[in-house]
C-alpha cells in the first residue's frame, strides 16, 4: 500500500490541512521516540523537553513541506537530529555537566567505586569525545548525519535504510560510505588526532 | 578502498560482514587503515544511543505546551507584520530629512533667483504696484510669513 494511503498518511494529510487534533495525535504518538532521540545525543535532562517543542514546533510549520517520500517518524528523525546537534553547536559539549552524562544508576556506582579523581577523568574524557564527534558531525550533510545515526545509533540495516528511505541500496552505502569518509578526514584536518579513547 | 571491500563495509559495522570480507582486509593494508579509521567513528556514534531507562518521560501536557507554543509563535509572528520595529523608525526618520533638506534647498534656491534674501529686499521689491494675480498673491503670503517674527 501506498503510504500516503495508510491511516499514518492519512492523518498527515490532515495535519498538512491544518487540523490541530491530528498535529497533536502526531505530537503524542511520536513524543516518546523524539525524546529518546534527543537525550541519546544531548544527555541534558532539563533540556530535553525544550528540545522536544522545538522539534514538534518545527514540524508543525514544515509539515505542509513533507511530500511522503519516507515514513513521518524518518522525517521527524531528521528534523530531531539537527536540532540537536544545533543545541550542541550552540551550548557546547564542554560546558554539560558532568552527571546529566550519566543515568542515575551510573552515578550512583561510579560515586561508590571509583574515587574522585578517576571520575573527574572519566567526566573529561567522555565530554572530549562527546565534544570531538559533535564538531566533525557538523563538516557532513543533514542528510548524511541522519542516515549515520540511523544506521549506527538505531541500529538500521542497509536494506531497511533503503525501504524507509526509499532509496536503493547501492546508493545508501555509497552515501554512507562518503559519509564515513568526510568524519575520517575532517577528523585528520581538525588535528590530526584520532578520536579520544572511549571511556572505560 | 576497494569496490568488494566498500560493497561489505556496512555489513562489517552492523557485525554480519562475509569472511572474505576480512580475508580482503588482512591481504590490503590501505582497505584495513581506512576500515580502522570508521571503526572508531562508528563506536562513538554509538553513544548516541540513549539508554531506555534513562530517558525522561514527556510530562503530562507536554502536548498542550507544543501547541500554546505554536499559537504564541503565531501570534508574534501575525504582529510582527504591523509592529515596524525600529529598523522602520530609522527609515522614516531619514526620509523626513531627505524631504526637509530638498525642501530647504528649493526655497532657497528659489529666493535667490528673484534677487534678495533678507525681508526689506523683498519688501521693496513688492511694494512696487503690480497687476494683482495668483502668482501674486502666494509671494505676499511667503513675504508676510517670511517678515513675522
């Protein structure tokens, strides 16, 4: 079946005709996923909710623009995306506290086992490399940066990149590929330094 | 890299790549620094990845406040086309001098050509008698409002 003619089109269709109870069937349905999105990449509890009605409101004023060429929530994705790495760009990773990094679980366990100065290491560590990827995420295209975090952080295959994206399959591997290459040079431009060790 | 090496490559970073896949990269050493390079990248992506415990819950009404969002927007937006701000102040400000300075300058410019400045030439040269027409008139008036103080 056509997506335009699912009952997900269908509700789309509305919305793009203005109707505020399909925006916000739209808004309920996917809230949970954007702020899933959101605080994987952002890490900032407080800002999560902020972010969030950026992004809706985002989707609110270009919806009329979405022409069913991949899934709403693929759309929604991208426009969640980039307004995250906006939020980075803009408040810069250094500044994150330390312990928003973290669950509560895991500050929990690093305050009962690893003394001070390891967790400060740690702490640096993490924004370094938080901070690093940030910045070379912001030498590839929009387009480029979503089909990376849906390939590596949602765990697509090619194959279903291809179906959501409809796109064949050739073309997104040589798009990802491309993709790769941009960080892996952009990255021997900014320093010639490999990325910061993971955090133990 | 090499096509068959670029072919399995994604494979590789989902886990599922063939053996040849490695057989190629153990035999290639540019494929196998390239591969390793990507491999770190695609390790830190992953930290993107939020972990489902964690993630806060949208707070009851969080639907509402996109909305109330939205229509504020709106609002400013919709004012925003009657309110000039001050970029229209400054424009108006400028054309009032435009028109006061071509207005200055075609008076005075106007007054030298009928040969005096001052009130008493002027005067003189109306006190003359002449033909009473409009054209007449208007310099009376301009001579009165000239002379007042």
């Amino acid at each position: 079946m056509d997506y335009e003619n699912t009952p997900e089109g269908t509700l789309v269709r509305r919305a793009q005709s203005g109707d505020e109870t399909a925006f916000r069937e739209i808004v309920e349905k996917y809230q949970s996923k954007v702020f899933s999105i959101i605080h994987g990449i952002v890490r900032q509890r407080n800002d999560v909710e902020d972010i969030a009605q950026q992004v809706f409101a985002k989707v609110y004023f270009s919806i009329r623009n979405f022409d069913f060429r991949s899934s709403l929530i693929t759309w929604i994705y991208k426009i969640t995306v980039n307004e995250c790495f906006d939020y980075l760009r803009k408040k810069k990773v250094r500044k994150l506290v330390y312990e928003s990094d973290m669950s509560e679980d895991e500050v929990r366990r690093v305050e009962n086992t690893e003394p001070g100065v390891d967790r400060q290491t740690r702490a640096d560590s993490t924004l370094a490399r938080r901070d690093y990827i940030v910045k070379l995420m912001d030498r590839v295209s929009d387009e480029e940066k979503q089909l990376l975090m849906l390939k590596e952080v949602e765990g697509y295959s090619v194959e279903e990149l291809s179906g959501m994206l409809r796109m064949n399959e050739n073309t997104i591997k040589v798009k990802l590929f491309r993709a790769r290459q941009k960080l892996v040079k952009a990255a021997q431009r900014l320093d010639k330094a490999p990325v910061p060790p993971a955090a133990a | 890299m090499h096509d068959s090496a670029m072919n399995e490559l994604e494979r590789h970073f989902s886990g599922d790549a063939p053996q040849s896949f490695y057989d190629h990269l153990a035999a290639c050493p540019e494929c196998r620094s390239e591969v390793e390079a990507m491999d770190e990248f695609s390790l830190a992506l992953r930290e993107f990845k939020a972990a489902p415990n964690d993630v806060p819950a949208p707070r009851l009404g969080f639907g509402n406040r996109v909305v109330a969002e939205i229509f504020d927007r709106h609002e400013k937006e919709a004012w925003g086309l009657f309110s000039p701000g001050a970029a229209f102040f400054r424009r108006i400000a400028f054309a009032s001098l435009l028109v006061l300075a071509s207005l200055g300058s075609f008076l005075v410019t106007r007054e030298n050509g009928a040969g005096g400045t001052d009130a008493a030439t002027i005067m003189a040269q109306h006190d003359a008698p002449s033909g009473h027409g409009e054209g007449n008139d208007r310099d009376q008036i301009l001579v009165t409002l000239a002379s007042y103080r």
